[in-house]
C-alpha cells in the first residue's frame, strides 16, 4: 500500500510541534514542506515521520524533528538572513532552513554524508544551499559573517571560530557536554562588543562533534 507522506507530515506538525509549543508560522510552514522521507534512507522511509532521531548512515542521525525545530524556532531566523549549519548529515535540517533563510551554508565531515546530502537538495532543487565537506569546528570563513548558526552535533565548548563568524546581533545554537551523555542545549547572542548572552535551552543528546576545535 502507498504511504500518505502528506498526511504523516501533517499530523507530526500537529502533534509532535504545535502541541509541544512551537508556534512560529515560518518554522511550522518549513516542516510542513521539507519531505522527510527523501533524507531517510530507502528501508526506513515508512518511519520518516516517527518522534525520534534515526540512523542514516556512518552511525550518524538525522535529528529528532520536535528538536530540529526547537533549534530552528530559537535562532529567530529572518527571510533575508545568512545561515550557517554544522553537522549536515542527511540534508533535513538545511532543507528546513532553507525554506526560511536566503542563504545555508552547511558543513559535513564525512564524505559519503555530504556527498549524498549536496545530491538530495540539488533534487528537491534547494538551489540557496551550499554544502561543504570540512570541519566544521572551525567555521566557514569564506561566507561570514552569518546571522543564525545552527550547530547539529554536540561539542565541549563553543568553538571561537564561530563565535567570531556570527554577525553582530547573531545567534548560535548549539549542544554543549559531554561526549555520548546529555547535553545542554545552548543560544548565545553576540552584542555590542563582542559580548555574548547565554541562555540554556532544553537537555538533549546528540552524536559528537569532531574536529580541531572541538573533540578530537
Ligand atoms: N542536521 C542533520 C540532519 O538534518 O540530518 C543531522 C546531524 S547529525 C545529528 C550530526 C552530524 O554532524 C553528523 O553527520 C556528523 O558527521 C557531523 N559532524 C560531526 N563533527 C563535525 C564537524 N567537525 N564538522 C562537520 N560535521 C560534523
């Protein structure tokens, strides 16, 4: 029997977003277009819209989509804004974000993921996004700064570079801990002087970031 993805993505919005609070109109409206099923790999498309993370591929995820869009929804994320996202795994998230923003750059270290990644969104035609095979604990020079950073793995600290990469009034959203335990979800918002406010978001738990800058 076919599967009604429409529908399934219709009622995740409902219930796993709506009814946990998220109410931004242009984050409800991303995941109400960005098809799920086309970033999960081929033999587990029917469980795209369940309330988890689930693996893709070199044991890495695609994140839990009410956590996808607390991220999202905190960075505040404006139609002509510059977005930076580390951690591209399958592309589902830098889809989100390119339904909101006018420009995603996003950075993945493995290969295969940034390689499967740049073809799904060149498909679907997400013509505002970049990938890029790298590290991203250091950032991506080239293009800062950026408005919003959305950083998709979890770290020790927050990385100076991309600190020094956030434009000024720009947000970085980012997990903070321990390797493979919870972490504390974190926004920081550069002000005048280079001066950043913290705030502490939910607990979550994401696979590691690794890099120069970050864990080794
Ligand atoms: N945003 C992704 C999505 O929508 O599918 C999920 C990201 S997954 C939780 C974290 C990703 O970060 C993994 O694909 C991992 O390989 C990547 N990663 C870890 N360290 C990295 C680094 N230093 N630079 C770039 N990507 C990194």
């Amino acid at each position: 029997m076919e599967i009604n993805f429409e529908e399934l993505r219709d009622e995740m919005v409902e219930e796993q977003l709506i009814k946990r609070g998220i109410d931004d109109d242009l984050v409800l409206n991303a995941f109400r277009k960005v098809k799920r099923e086309k970033f999960v790999p081929d033999k587990n498309k029917k469980y795209a819209y369940e309330d988890g993370a689930q693996l893709i591929s070199a044991g890495q995820t695609i994140s839990q989509p009410y956590i996808v869009a607390v991220m999202i929804e905190a960075l505040e994320i404006k139609e002509s804004d510059k977005v930076l996202e580390i951690g591209t795994g399958s592309g589902y998230a830098a889809a989100l974000l390119a339904e909101i923003a006018a420009e995603v750059y996003t950075i993945e270290r493995i290969e295969e993921l940034a390689l499967k990644a740049r073809k799904v969104l060149s498909d679907l035609d997400y013509r505002n996004v970049k990938v890029k095979l790298g590290d991203g604990s250091l950032g991506w020079e080239e293009n800062a700064p950026y408005d919003s950073i959305l950083v998709s793995a979890a770290a020790p600290y927050v990385p100076e570079k991309l600190i020094e990469q956030l434009s000024k009034g720009g947000k970085i959203v980012i997990p903070v801990g321990e390797r493979n335990e919870v972490q504390q979800l974190k926004r920081l918002t550069k002000k005048s002087k280079g001066k950043l406010k913290e705030e502490e978001l939910e607990y979550v738990r994401f696979v590691p970031l690794i890099g120069e800058d970050s864990w080794r």
